[in-house]
C-alpha cells in the first residue's frame, strides 16, 4: 500500500486537509451562532432605545419647550411680584408705624 515515501506524504496531506477542513467548518458554525446572537441582541437593543426615546427623551424634550416658552412669563411676574414688594415696603416706611386700632 504504502511503495514510497511520496505515497505517505499525499495520505498525510489529505488527513491534514480533511481535518483543517472539519475544524474550519465547526468555526464557521460557531460563527453563525455568534452572528444570530449579536442579531437578537442588536434587536432588543433597538427596542430598547426605542422605549426609552419614546418614554423618557421626548416628554423631556416636549417639557424644555414648554419651559422655554413659560420661563419669560414666570420671570416678568417674578420681576413684577418684585416690583410690587418694593412699592409696598415704600409705602410702609412712608407712613411710619402703623396705627393700632381701638
């Protein structure tokens, strides 16, 4: 069966190719299953996000106009509730102690 060193060598190389082949396979199976998971993964990641931009990102993004366009009123009744204390502190000092009642 085995005449010459040549005939040793090809059997050789063909066990070798046939096992490189066996492991290359099992590899790309692994990578097919590495691959289905990432798949699954990227996919409840995308809910996810979502979720969470519509829950949580766009009421908070819905309020800051909100407080945008509020925050120039609120900031003049602040500065006229300033105002009115300022006239009513005046007022008081002008007319000096108040007057008890009998």
């Amino acid at each position: 069966m085995f005449n010459t060193s040549l005939d040793i060598l090809y059997i050789v190389l063909a066990a070798v190719i046939l096992l490189v082949g066996i492991l290359l396979a099992i590899a790309i199976i692994y990578l097919i299953f590495i691959l289905r998971d990432v798949s699954k993964t990227s996919h409840y990641v995308r809910d996810t996000v979502k979720k969470v931009n519509d829950f949580v990102y766009r009421p908070l993004v819905m309020a800051n106009s909100v407080m945008d366009k509020v925050a120039p009123i609120l900031e003049s009744l602040a500065h006229r509730g300033e105002e009115l204390a300022e006239a009513a502190v005046k007022k008081t000092k002008k007319r000096g102690r108040p007057r008890k009642k009998k």
